[in-house]
C-alpha cells in the first residue's frame, strides 16, 4: 500500500498574512521617509527663495524711502524750502494700516534756464496681506522718478514693524534710521503650521519724521 501522508511544499494562510503585513509597513516606512524629504527639501526652497524676496522687497523700500525730501525752489537769489515731514507709523501691524507716506522733491530752478522741477508723493501701506507701494506725480513735470500704482512690494506678510531712531544720537542734524523688520509665513498654513522667515533692514531719512 501506498502513504499518502506528505508533507506540503507551499505556505500557509498565516504566512502570507505576515508577509503582506511587513511588506505594508515597509512600504509605509518607506513612505514617510520620502514625504519627510521631500517636506524638509520644500520647506527649505520655499525659505531660500522668500529671503531673496524679503530682501529685493526691503532693498527696494529702503531707496525709496531715502529719497524722501522737501519741495525747492531755487532762483538767482534765494532758495525757497517748503518743508515736507517723512510721517511714519511706528509700531507692530498684521492687519491693514497705513505705513508711511513721504514726499521726493526735485528741485525747481529758475536761474540762468528754467527747470520745472518736480514733487512726488509716497505712499506705504499693509493691505490683505501685501505690502504696496504708490508713488503719484503732485506738481511739476513727469520723467525724473518712476510712478506707481498699488504696486506690490510683499505679498504673504504676517508682520511688520516700524520704528524710527536718530542716525546718530550725538548729531540730530545727521536725520533718522527708519528700522523694518518683516514676517513672512508660508502661504499653505495647514501643510506648513507656522513656517516663517523675517529680515531686517534700516532706511536713512534726512528730512524731519513725524508721526503718520
């Protein structure tokens, strides 16, 4: 007589269970690996690229803001100022608020020819999360500045803050340091909870800063 008794070459169903078991947490494993690189790589473009923004955008104000002067006007025999106070909103924001407003002046000249000169007024604001810029031609003849309007300075601010300090305490006549800081968070807050980055910059304003 034949034995049927033999042995079974396959597996079982609990084998297969387990396999499929630590072959789904390796593939979860793997998984969280590649999102938490791929999460940390995002993180820190996203932070590169917003300092090289941050620091176009202060770059920016900070000239124009140090271009902020009185109107003049200059004949054979007198020079005529009719002063125009950098105003300034010193303190902390995150909601819309005006920032500043300044004027640019150029001088009007009527000696041996006539230049028409010019005056520029300024305008910094918060609005919706964004910093804007408007620059409006008030008197005199166009060409000599670039007008704006509204135009965006920052977007995805959460911050700002604006203090005024003398130059140099020793010399009042040196003007002021207009001091900026910025935040700027990351515009997918649920994928990136309190990601920010800030910079800082100074502007030097030589006409008087008065509050706005």
């Amino acid at each position: 007589m034949f034995n049927r008794s033999r042995k079974s070459s396959g597996v079982t169903i609990t084998e297969v269970l387990i396999g499929s078991a630590i072959l789904s947490l390796f593939l979860l494993f793997g998984y969280r690996v590649f999102f938490g690189v791929s999460a940390g790589f995002s993180r820190g473009n996203w932070a590169l690229s917003t300092q090289n923004s941050l620091r176009n955008a202060l770059n920016f104000v900070r000239e124009e803001m140090q271009k902020a002067s009185h109107r003049t006007e200059i004949t054979v025999s007198t020079v005529d100022v009719t002063n125009r106070p950098f105003q300034l909103n010193e303190g902390t924001f995150d909601s819309n608020t005006q920032l500043a407003e300044w004027s640019i002046g150029i001088p009007f000249r009527t000696t041996a020819a006539v230049d028409p000169g010019a005056v520029y007024q300024c305008r910094l604001f918060l609005e919706n999360g964004a910093i804007r810029y408007t620059k409006t031609l008030a008197e005199g003849s166009p060409g000599v500045e670039r007008l704006y309007n509204n135009h965006l300075v920052l977007d995805n601010v959460a911050l700002i803050e604006l203090e005024a300090v003398p130059f140099d305490p020793d010399n009042i006549a040196t003007g002021s340091l207009i001091i900026m800081r910025i935040e700027v968070e990351h515009p997918d807050r649920v994928r990136y909870p309190g990601l920010r980055a800030e910079a800082e910059t100074g502007a030097r304003v030589e006409v008087e800063v008065t509050g706005l």
